[in-house]
C-alpha cells in the first residue's frame, strides 16, 4: 500500500505533467497561431494541414465543408488531394453535389460545441445512413472527428479528421482539434470572404468584358462563341440555345443553338429545333411572363400532366437543370428566351441567376442589332435575287421558260419538294393547273397532282386568301383530321406555302410549294410575297400571249374557212345548179317532190339512191336550198374520187406535221359543213375503215384533226347518195350494218331516165336553151325525128347522158332547129340493150363514158370546153377516176 505521502507526490506528478501539457498544447497552437495569421488561400491552409497538423497527430485525411447559403446543405470547401477515397466511383459526385445539412450525422458536429469522435463500425448499417457517409465507410474510413466552425456564434463550416483506425484519436488530440477549430475558423472565413470578393470581381470583369465584346458582335456565331466562353468562366453549365419569339407572339424557334449541346445526338433532336415552339405549353409561358430568370428542375416538370415533349429529350440526355431568362426589346417587349442547361442536380445558384439577369439585358441588345444587320443582309439579298429573277422573268416567251426558273432558279433559294401554279377562270370559277413540277416519281404522279387542285377547289374563292403568303404545318392539320392533310403527310410533305397571284386588282391564280422539311418557308415569306409579284406579271403576259396567239389561230383558221366557202360558192356560181334544174313532170318524179317535200326542213339524214346520172347532186342541193340550212354551205365530198389514203384527212382535217406533206393545219369538210350541209356523194366506195370514223362523227356530232388531240362539236345535216345497192354490199361485208341503218333514216330513190321517158321532152328544151344560151347560138327547137330518136333510147347515162347529147349537138348544129342526134346505133342500141344493161357495171359504164369525152375533146382535160367541164368533175376528181378506173392514153386517142 502506499501512503498519504506516494499518493501525494503522484497527485503532484499528474499535475505538473498536466501542466507541462497544457503549456505543450498552448505553445503548440500558439504555434499554429502564428502559421494560421498567414494564411491568405485554399493552398496555405492546404500545406498547413499536410506539414504542421499531421505532426500532432495521426490522421487518414482532412476535409472542411461550408454551409451553403440556404441553410439547409453544405458543400465541399477544402479536399486533400491525396485522398484515398478518390478512387471511389462516386468521389466526384460527391464533392461536387450539395449534401443535406440535418442528416443525423453532420448537423452533430456543428450542433456541438466540442469536437465529436464518430466511430463508423458504431452506426447503424441502415438506409437512414448519409450516402456521403457510406462512402467514405467503404473507402476504408473507421473512425472520424469533426469539429465546428464559427465567427460571431454562427456556425458557418466544419473540419473533419478521418482514420483508417480504430480508437485513434485521444483526449489530447481532441483539445488540440478544438484549439484548431478556434484558430482556423477566422482563415478560413477570410478566404471565403476573399474568394467571394474574387468573384464578384471576376463577375463584374466578365459582365464588363461580355458587354464589351456584344456590342461589337454582328453575326450570331460569334455571339454565341464569345457568350458561351466567357460564361463558363463564372459558372458550370453543359450548353445554352437563344430561341426567338414569331411575329405572332405564338411561337418560339431555336435562333442559336450551341454545337457542343449534349443532346444533339438524341434522334428526337431535329425535330424539335426544327418545329416552332407553341408559348402556352406551361414552361415558355411563365419565362416570358416573368423578369427574373427561372430555374427548373426538368425531371419535376417532366413528371407533370401534359409537360412539353421536349422535357423528355433532356431527361434522356441527362440535363437536370433549366435556367431561363426572357430576352426583351428596349420598348421591354418579348423578344425571345435564353436558356441555359446543366446536367448536374441543382448546378443553378441564386445568385447565377440573378448574374444571367444582369447578362439578358446586354444579350437582347446584341440580338436585336444582329437581328436587324441580318435583315438589312437580307433585304438586300432579296433584292439581288428578285433583280436576277426578275430578268429571268422578262425573258420568258413560253410555259417551258417559266418552268425552268421555277424547278432550277428558285430552287437556290427556297427549299422545296413541289412548285404548283393553278390558275383561276373567274367566269368559270374553276381552278386549272398551268404549272406542275415535282422532284420525285411519288409526288410527280397525276394523283397527287389531282389531290392539291381538289384541296385547292375546295378552300374557298381565291379572292378570300391574303396577299400575305400562307404556311401550313401538315403535321398540324393532318392531327385535325383533316383529309388533304392526311394524304399529302402520307406522301412525305411536312409543310407547304401558297401566295396569291394578281394582275392589278385582277386575280390570276395561286402560287403554292410543298416541302418535305419544315420551317423552310418561315424565313422567306418576305421574298416569296415580291417574287410572286413578278411571277404574276409573268403568268400575265404568257396568258396573254396564250390568247393572242389562239386568235391569231382562230383568225388563221377563220380565214381558211372563208377561203374554203368562198370556193365552194365560186363551185356553185359557177355550176349555175338551182332547183329549177330539176326537171320532171311524170308520176315518178312527182313521188320523189312529195317526198322531198317533207324532209326539206327537217335535219334527218337523207339517202338518195340512184343510177349514175340520175341527177342525185341536184336533188341533194334541192334539199338544203329549201331547208333552214339554206344560208350556210353545202359541202360536197366524193367519196369515190379520194384516194383511200386521204379522204380522213378530206372529211376530217389535219393538224400540221401529222402526216407527210401536212406542212400546215387544214380544216376538213365536216367543219367547212359547220351548221350547214355535207354532201356525201358514192358513200358506197367508203373504205370500211373510214366507215366506223364516220359512224362516230355522224352519232357523236363531234370530230378529231388527224394528229390533233381536241375534239371539235359539229352541228352538220348529213346528205348521202349512191348508186349501188347498200343492202346488198351490207350482205357481202363491203358496208357497215350500224352506219347504213344510220343514214337509212330518209331513202329517196331517183328514178332511171328509161322509166320516166315522159319527161325526156321537157328535159331536152331545158338542156337546149341552157346550152343555147352559154354558146351564143339562136336554136329555138327539136326536130320530130330527133325527139322520136331520143324518146326511143334507153339512155344508160340516164339525165346526165342526155344533157351530155344536148350539149354535143348544140355545139355541132349550125341552125335553129336541131335535127340530129349523135347518138351510139340506134339499131344495134335496140338490139343488145337489155343485154349490155345487165352486162355492164355501173364502173364499165362510166369508164366508157369518160373515154368518149376525152376522145371528143381531143385528151384536152381542162380548160372551156374540157373533158373535166363537159362532165361536171373537177380536175383532180376526173384524175383520180382515170387513174382508178385504169384509163391509158394511146398514141392519139384515149383505151381501156
């Protein structure tokens, strides 16, 4: 045992060694006293705590954290840079998010007025455990002391002493960490103060140097560039986008876009720059309603009913943070927006925001004068394009030339798929393409073609539509159910423009593009509303030429009309055929005036048929002269004198260059016929071909030009006559069945001159004064022989036959009474007549005849006296009946 004494001088022992430590522990920090007043940043306390503190005692690392300005979370102020717990994945995170104050863990320390000692292995393993804490566990951390930091009794930070051992720190360690806490706390606030003077330094410098460095900016690059760079100087943010407010305050597109955005390689990316923004979507609405920059928390806003598509984009991209200030004109009017994006939790600090606030004002001023410089660039390029097209315009002559400045000039300056110009008939109030032109196989069909000028149809008079032009978003108005929309969005097109069309106060039409991309037209109303100026004038003029030139055609076509009719009147003037040249008093011919009679006034289609010479042209003259018709023409078309190669284009017409030798366009019969009356005289000699044209022609009342591609309406009375037997040519498959009951509709048969011999005097006066008279020559009669020679004739070539001997006998008598007829034997007539009647044809007979006249006039054709005037042919129709009928010529008289 020990006595009083021991016990006394050990008592006393403790003392002084307390005291020799006390005086230890003050000298030591009055040590550090003296090395803490030097200190002046981060790197000073840095090297204090690697150098002097680890001397003390024994520690794993040393970290200060600072309350942050809510209160409520701290941040990482000093990190030793040795730290082992840097290799932990989620290190970064750590010491660049803010951790909540009142964690149960943290909030003891600074709670406390000594330093705390915190034994890791002591706290209860649960979820309850701050996420900081758990790393720091499993980086190897056992044991830590934290102690707090204040100035003025406001616990403003905290220091923390971590060990990978346990029981490391002893009471002695304890009291110089709390001696330390007192000394340090004034340094560390001094470098905080420094710091944030530092930076509003560095704000004010950056504000200066922005607002200098704007106000010389005059493109939207180096705005961006010059923003982006000096921004980041001040604080973090992973890329910025200036989006511009529409002209009717609806809508926001992206103006600047950063290129170093990280959310440009999202598929979803180009769509949404490229669409315009509508301002009520809950998020844009409240930036430009506010002056104060907004920060929001994008997975927040996400989660709300009806969020704009957008917020999904960026949660996919990994942006957290949105920060947006209006941008405002100087009269304080929307302008457009600034946003700035962070892809880290609460990276936005009040007090960036109020700096952004500061910024927008100088931002908005530079975006304006860009603005403007861009319009004045703009409005002079305008020019230099509406001068270069305007030339291109002057030189147009024809629809190719304009569609070539539409598919290939224009083309340079507006994005486009489609051009369609439809011009509007205001009498008509219809709508006809006059120009199409599209840059793909779909959308060049005629379908689609026919879907625009529907749509176009069907939107209203085009009097309704503005000068201004007109944007249509597709996807917009195929979302509304609307058809057209739906159809053409099927096709690919996005977006298209239309503008009016005008001449003066007169409106031509529309002028419409069709994109597949949108917004392509937003930045070039301007200069598609001049452009549609000079494309009106030029329309203008090429609808005029258009009409100019289709009068000129109709003139041209009008003049070879009246050429033609005038012909054909010079024809029948000089034909001196009227209808007192029919001749006859017998039943037969009383039966054939009753029946002309009743059809004269009617339009019904008349056939008359008949032996050759049986005078079918006079009755068919007879018929129009008596009808309605009577002042139009009566055209004449022998179907027998044409070559089969040509009566199309006789009957027909043709346009130029559609055959060989077309070398102009030429009218056919049925339009010289025209509401009057067409002749169509040996229809039996119709080829079969021709046959079913005709049919069409007569039934429709319509014709086609031979190379022509319109239709023409006719209004033409059809006459037609034969000598052959039409039922009997239908039964041998020479004649259409549907064509001859067609102009079967009013038979007329004329009588052979042998079966009306009562008439053969009266038909001979008449022929011999005609004949008298045009040869000057004083023959008042015939002689009773010659009448009885006549009478006894049976006369094949019926009335033509005997006008024909009238006439040779006039010119061959030299008196007043004609005695003789130069008829063929009598006797021999008489004697083989029935036999060469029913042995001959109707092409024997006229063969035979024709060489007779030409034999009688000597091969002479033309001319007074010619065999084409004695048989009442034309020129080129008694060639042709040479020519068909096989007639040579002999040394001196015409054979077979």
């Amino acid at each position: 045992m020990q006595g009083p004494e021991v016990e006394g001088k050990e008592a006393f022992l403790e003392d002084i060694y307390l005291m020799r430590q006390a005086l230890e522990e003050q000298t030591i920090l009055l040590s550090l006293s003296k090395e803490i007043s030097k200190i002046r940043a981060k790197k000073d306390l840095n090297k204090l705590i690697k150098e002097t503190f680890s001397k003390l005692f024994y520690f794993y690392h040393c970290t200060i954290a600072i309350v942050n300005e809510d209160k409520k979370t701290f941040r990482a102020f000093l990190l030793d840079p040795d730290s082992k717990i840097k290799i932990h994945e989620k290190y970064q995170y750590m010491i660049t998010q803010p951790i909540i104050l009142h964690n149960g863990f943290d909030d003891r320390v600074l709670n406390s007025d000594v330093p705390v000692i915190i034994d890791f292995d002591s706290l209860d393993q649960t979820d309850t455990i701050p996420w900081h804490v758990k790393i720091m566990h499993e980086s190897g951390i056992m044991e830590v002391v934290g102690a707090p930091l204040s100035i003025d009794q406001d616990r403003f930070a905290s220091i923390w002493f971590y060990s990978d051992r346990k029981n490391n720190f002893t009471q002695r360690d304890l009291i110089l960490i709390a001696g330390i806490a007192t000394l340090i706390s004034p340094a560390i606030a001094n470098i905080i103060a420094g710091e944030q003077v530092e930076k509003k330094i560095r704000e004010v410098e950056a504000l200066l140097y922005i607002s200098d460095a704007i106000a010389s900016v005059n493109n939207r690059n180096d705005l961006l560039e010059i923003f982006n760079k000096s921004l980041k100087e001040l604080f973090y943010f992973s890329h910025s986008m200036i989006l511009k407010l529409s002209e009717d305050g609806q809508h926001l597109f992206p103006l600047i876009l950063d290129p170093d955005s990280i959310s440009k390689f999202d598929p979803y990316y180009q769509r949404i720059i490229s669409d315009l923004l509508p301002v009520s979507d809950g998020l844009l609405d409240r930036v430009l309603a506010n002056r104060d920059p907004i920060i929001f928390d994008v997975a927040a806003e996400a989660d709300k009913d009806g969020s704009p598509q957008y917020l999904q984009l960026h949660l996919r991209t990994g942006v957290q943070q949105i920060m947006c200030v209006a941008l405002r004109r100087s009269d304080q009017q929307p302008l457009g927006t600034l946003a700035l994006y962070n892809d880290k939790n609460k990276g936005f600090s009040e007090n960036e925001s109020m700096l952004i606030k500061g910024i927008s004002y100088h931002l908005s001023t530079a975006i304006s004068k860009i603005l403007y410089l861009e319009d004045i660039n703009r409005r002079e390029e305008e020019n230099r394009i509406l001068l270069e097209i305007s030339n291109e315009f002057v030189a147009v002559k024809e629809k190719n030339d304009l569609l070539k400045i539409i598919s290939v000039s224009l083309k340079k300056y507006f994005n486009y798929t489609v051009s369609h110009i439809v011009i509007y008939n205001t009498s008509a109030k219809a709508y006809q393409t006059y120009l199409y032109h599209a840059r793909n196989q779909v959308l060049e069909s005629t379908n689609f073609q026919m879907i625009i000028s529907e749509e176009i149809a069907k939107n209203g008079q085009i009097a309704d539509f503005s000068h201004q032009p007109i944007i249509v978003d597709v996807d917009d108005l195929a979302g509304l159910g609307n058809e057209f929309g739906r159809q053409i969005h099927r096709m690919r097109i996005r977006e298209y423009i239309w503008v009016k069309l005008t001449d003066g106060d007169k409106i031509i039409g529309l002028f419409m593009l069709l994109s597949e991309q949108k917004n392509g037209f937003s930045q070039s109303k301007s200069l598609l509303q001049k452009i549609s100026f000079q494309l009106s004038k030029a329309i203008a003029n090429l609808i005029a030429n258009e009409k100019i030139a289709a009068q000129l055609e109709e003139i041209n076509l009008y003049k070879q009309q009246l050429e033609e009719e005038k012909l054909y009147l010079q024809q029948e003037v000089s034909a001196g055929l009227t209808y007192d040249d029919i001749v006859g008093f017998g039943t037969e011919m009383q039966k054939v005036f009753g029946l002309l009679s009743q059809v004269s006034f009617a339009n019904s289609t008349v056939l008359i048929l008949g032996e050759t010479g049986t005078g079918k042209e006079l009755v068919a003259r007879a018929l129009h002269n008596s009808s309605s018709r009577k002042n139009k023409l009566m055209v004449k078309v022998n179907c027998a004198a044409l070559p089969a190669n040509l009566i199309e284009s006789e009957l027909f017409g043709h346009e130029k260059g559609s055959f060989t030798g077309a070398t102009e366009r030429r009218i056919g019969k049925f339009e010289l016929a025209n509401h009057g009356t067409l002749f169509l005289d040996e229809i039996g000699e119709l080829p079969l071909d021709l046959q079913v044209k005709l049919l069409r022609a007569i039934q429709e009342k319509e014709i086609e030009r031979v190379g022509g591609r319109t239709v023409i309406k006719t209004d033409v009375r059809i006459i037609a006559a034969t000598n052959r037997n039409l039922q009997q040519e239908v039964e041998a498959g020479r004649f259409r069945t549907d064509l001859f009951y067609r102009i079967n509709v009013f038979p007329i048969t004329l009588p052979p001159l042998r079966d009306r011999k009562d008439d053969i005097p009266a038909l001979a006066a008449h022929f011999m004064k005609k004949y008298a008279r045009s040869t000057g020559k004083k023959i008042t009669s015939i002689s009773a022989g010659a009448m009885q020679q006549l009478m006894a004739y049976n006369w094949p070539g019926n009335v033509r036959e005997l006008e024909h001997l009238i006439e040779r006998s006039v010119l061959m008598n030299s008196n007043g009474v004609l005695r003789q007829m130069h008829l063929p034997d009598v006797a021999s007539q008489k004697k083989d007549s029935s036999a060469s009647l029913h042995i001959k044809t109707h092409e024997q007979n006229e063969k035979d005849y024709i060489i007779e006249i030409l034999n009688k006039c000597d091969g002479r054709i033309y001319g007074r006296g010619g065999a084409a005037e004695i048989l009442d042919l034309n020129i080129s129709t008694l060639n042709s009946k040479i020519k068909k009928l096989g007639i040579r010529k002999g040394k001196t008289h015409y054979k077979k």
